[in-house]
C-alpha cells in the first residue's frame, strides 16, 4: 500500500502527463507506481501494469534517449519478463548516464542475484558507496551484498558486509530463517 504522500505524488505526475504529454519527468516517474504494486505483490492485473510501465518509459525515452530513471523503469520491465541479460544491459545504460543513481544498482544486484551471479552482485556498493559521494541509500545496497553473499553460503561474509549500514540487516534475518539448524 502507498503511503498518502505517495499517492499524492503519482497523482501529480498523471496529472502532469496529462497536461504535457512530453513531460519527460513525470512519465519517468509515474511508472514507479505499478512497479511498486507489482513488486511488493499488490498488483491485480501484473502484466497490464508492467505493459504501462512499459509504455511510459518508452514514451519518455522518445523524447529524451538520456532520460536515465525512464532506462531503469526499462529494465525492470526486462526483469520482470525475465529478459535478464537486456536488463542487465539496460540498467548499466542508466548508471552509465548518472552514476550516483543508487536504484540501478539494486536492480543490478536483483538481477545478478536472480542469475545466480552474486559475485557480481557483491561488487555494487563498492562501485557506488566507495566514492565521496555516498548516500543514504547506500545501506540498501549493503543489504544486497548480504544478501549476495548468504546465496553464495559466506554467512560470515554476510553479516560482516552489512554490519557496516547504520541499520540492521536483513541478511541476519534471511540466515536464522533458512540456515539449518546449528
């Protein structure tokens, strides 16, 4: 469920698009709210939704190819069709145009996990966190490497990789309810 600021806000960029079919940041952003419902499992109709992620995205990207949030509403559209290489490729093209932009690398990690690459997945929040440049979102992508690292059996690791996030790790959580018992 959205939250009232939420709805409020995705109201507005409907609104936007409907008042200027160009409006390249609204129809980026609009899409989030049925990636929202169908990744969190409130969508009751997942592939109409994806389909209007879809046409949103591509809408905003014909009017600018930069257009970098429209590439990562791509990509998880490509994710969700289970085109996993296409999306791999098609997040890299959003970091390619804003690195700072932390949510294509945890479509990275998805995807990566997802593959069974999570070495790969590992090597994101080092890519972004590293710089001067860190976040507040630089937390969720150490939660991934837990993650990353707890399908790759380092519980270890997993721990250790996201004790550094000012917020606990859902990692520890996935290891006491999956691990076998000790």
């Amino acid at each position: 469920m959205l939250s009232a600021d939420q709805d409020a806000a995705f109201d507005l960029c409907a609104e936007a698009v409907t008042l200027d079919k160009n409006n390249v940041r609204a129809l980026s952003l609009l899409p989030v709210k049925y990636l929202l419902a169908v990744i969190y499992g409130r969508s009751p109709h997942v592939e109409a939704d994806v389909q209007r992620m879809d046409e949103l995205a591509s809408r905003a990207l014909a009017i600018d190819p930069d257009a970098y949030p429209a590439r990562l509403i791509k990509a998880y559209v490509l994710l969700l069709r289970k085109r996993f290489e296409e999306a791999i490729a098609e997040g890299e093209r959003a970091i390619a145009l804003n690195r700072s932009f932390v949510e294509s690398y945890l479509m990275l990690q998805d995807a990566n996990n997802t593959l069974g690459r999570s070495e790969r997945a590992i090597e994101y929040p080092t890519r972004r966190c590293a710089s001067a440049h860190a976040t507040p979102r630089c937390p969720s992508l150490h939660e991934e490497k837990g993650t990353a690292l707890f399908i790759l059996k380092r519980d270890d690791e997993a721990s250790n990789g996201c004790a550094a996030p000012p917020r606990p790790c859902r990692t520890a959580r996935y290891r006491s309810r999956f691990s076998p018992r000790r």
